[in-house]
C-alpha cells in the first residue's frame, strides 16, 4: 500500500493511487532532454579526444536512454539522430583513426533495437493504465460515493487496496437509509482478486436490497448469510471454486428517529475486527459478537445459526469506527501490530475534534501508514459514522 494521493468522491477522505504511472506513455514532456544532453556530450568530448582514444561509439546508449523516457517517435529520431552524428563525427577523423563499418552496424542496430524495445515499453504501460482505468470503474461500481448526510449520518471513509496496480480488493462498506431507519454494513472477503471482488459485490447488492426493505436487522444478516453462501455455491458450479471462501463483516443498525441526546442502535457481528465507539470523552469498543463470518453458517450443528443482535447505547456526538484487518494487523519492521484503541484514544485526549468522522479516518489512516512504513499487507478500510444531531438537519 503506497500513501494516499488525491481527494476522493463525497464523503471520502481519499483513495489510494498506488504506484505512479505516466499519464502519457508516448513520453511527452522532458524526456527527450537527458539523451539529447548525451548525444551533444558524446559527440563534443569524441571530437576534442585523441585519434588512439575514440568514444563515437558510446553514440549507440544514446537511443537506448531514449527509449527508457521517450515515445517511439522520439526514440526513432534519437536513434536516426545518433548514426547521423556517428556518420558526421567519424568522418570528420582522418581514414587511420575512423572506427569505420563496425561501429556504424553497432549504432544502427541498437537503434533499431531501442525502437523496437521502447515499442514494448509504450504497449505495456498503455495496457496496464487501460488495467486502472478498469480497475477504477470496477472500485467505484462497488463502493459507490455516498453523499454527504446520507441517511441521516455524517460519514467518512477510506479504502486503500493491497494490490497497487489493480486497486481492488475485498473490503466493502456502505450506508443504506430506508423505511425501517439507516443501515450500514462494513466488511472483508477472504482473499484477493476478482473473485474476492465479485463476492463484495453481491454481499452490498443482498445490502442494498435487504437493508431498505426488511424491518428487521436480524433478517437483513440472514439475508447476506444466504446470500454468501448462493454466491460460493454458484462460484463452484461454474468451476471457479475458490474452497471455503467467507466475508466477516458488521451490520449496524441505526433507528429512523432518534430520541433525545441518547439512541440505540443495533449490532450484528460476523466475526469481524471489533469496532470502536469514539467522543471527546474517550474510546469504548462494540460488543465483539458471537457469530461466525459470513458463508459459515453450515459448519455449525443444524446449519442455521446465525449471531445475535446486541443493543448498544450511543450518546450525542459518540462517532462509530469501523475498520478492517489491515488496520489492525498492519505491523512495523518489529513486527508489532498498529495498536488502534491506544493511538485514538490519545488523539482524542489531545483534541477532541479527532472524534468527527473526517478527522478520525484522516488519523486512523495516517497512522497505520506510518506504522507499517506505507507497505499494508491487506486490504484497508477505514470508516466512521455519527448520528446527525436533530439541531443540525436541514
């Protein structure tokens, strides 16, 4: 995991950009100044040598250099540009010092070569932008933009994928408001690539659906357990069985209309990374829950158990903070994990506004890269909701 860039869509704090690609894969721009410097340089220095020391030759790195900064057409007239002085400055010497036919296959060849080379280079870093490109639309797709207030909770997030190049992983999270109050669900599949991918997807889809029209969460968790296990099912029948693939995750349910300074929400818990209660008062942590992750149910006595509901008590201002196992397993050169509880709860002793959903991604976020060197060996999501106060809606 590499540092986060840019600002990302609403009610984000940013995306990952991973490794740094060039936008324009032709090479324009200053590329062709280093293999003009050293063209010019080669040239000037073989004419003030001596006829026993001659260095024409070295011309040929001159396209080589171009194809490592230059697009193809500035290689091919580096490359051309190189066996015209070759031609020039070798004739200019007397017959007995000229380095002669040779040297001028060597040059011509290693510009056709460097041509040919920066061909490669150009084709490949076109393909694996069209990849990000690709890879972006997918992330958005998945994790889609949620915006400001919406359902009724201040929200921020951050998703940084362990994969660099392709910048999707398993991590999903998402607000859903509907007819029974606001539900958000935050949560990790096993595994990598578009597999992983692909079982996020239909877990926030199940979500999206369940989450506005069933009254109750309980059916909403039930309705994601049934829906993992479709999912594996499916996966396997058309021979793309991945084993025991599951998800942890938490469902949290907020009411339609909190009352008074004081709201209860409810908690499922699918043996995910415990999440944490967050004011200017300290850090308290969820119930831990009892249920297994998601696509498990099977492999207890009947097949059916699912986790239970807890209650939990939020007071005004308290901000939610969930997070996944690359935060919290993400460890220094020591080998020592990102101790989360402790690093907040000083933040907030500090400043208090560390607890509003903007700044305590922001913190969450900046630490766990410092404390890993900026190299996450998972996939990371930070995320944290508050309930809106009544005196702030609109």
């Amino acid at each position: 995991m590499k540092p986060v860039g840019r600002t990302g869509p609403v009610g984000r704090v940013g995306a990952d950009e991973g490794p740094a690609l060039p936008a324009d894969p032709a090479g324009r721009g200053l590329g062709w100044l280093p293999p003009l410097v050293l063209l010019i340089g080669i040239a000037v220095l073989d004419w003030n040598t001596t006829g026993e020391f001659r260095i024409i030759s070295w011309i040929v790195l001159v396209p080589g250099i171009a194809a490592a900064l230059c697009g193809v057409i500035g290689t091919s007239v580096f490359a051309a540009l190189s066996l015209a002085t070759y031609v020039f400055v070798d004739g200019a010497w007397p017959h007995q010092y000229q380095t002669g036919l040779p040297d001028f296959i060597l040059v011509a060849l290693g510009g056709v070569l460097a041509v040919l080379a920066c061909a490669v280079r150009v084709r490949g870093q076109r393909r694996m932008l069209h990849m990000r490109d690709v890879a972006e639309t997918t992330r958005r797709t998945v994790l889609r933009p949620l915006p400001p207030g919406w359902g009724g909770l201040d929200h921020a997030a951050v998703y940084l994928a362990a994969d660099a190049v392709a910048r999707v992983g398993g991590d999903f999270y998402d607000i859903q408001p509907g007819p029974h109050g606001t539900r958000v669900l935050i949560g990790d599949v096993q595994g990598k690539g578009l597999g992983a991918v692909e079982a996020a997807a239909a877990l926030l889809g199940t979500f999206r659906e369940a989450g506005y029209h069933e009254p109750a969460l309980a059916t909403v968790a039930e309705r994601l357990e049934v829906r993992m296990l479709r999912h594996v099912r499916y996966r396997a029948a058309v021979g793309r069985d991945e084993g025991d693939r599951f998800a942890t995750a938490v469902l949290i349910g907020f009411p339609l209309e909190p009352a008074g300074a004081e709201l209860v929400i409810e908690v499922v818990n699918f043996g995910h990374e415990p999440s944490l209660i967050v004011s200017s008062d300290g850090v308290r942590s969820l119930p831990p829950g009892d249920g297994l992750p998601l696509g498990l149910s099977e492999l207890t006595l009947g097949g059916d158990a699912l986790p239970s509901v807890a209650r939990v008590r939020l007071g005004a201002g308290e901000t939610l903070l969930l997070v996944t196992d690359g935060v919290t397993e993400a460890r220094d050169a020591d080998g020592v994990f990102f101790p989360l509880r402790e690093r907040v709860a000083e933040a907030v002793a500090d400043d208090p506004r560390t607890a509003e959903p903007p700044r305590l991604v922001a913190f969450v976020r900046d630490g766990t890269l410092r404390h890993c060197g900026g190299h996450l060996a998972d996939d990371t999501t930070v995320f944290a909701v508050r309930a809106v106060q009544a005196d702030q809606r609109g």
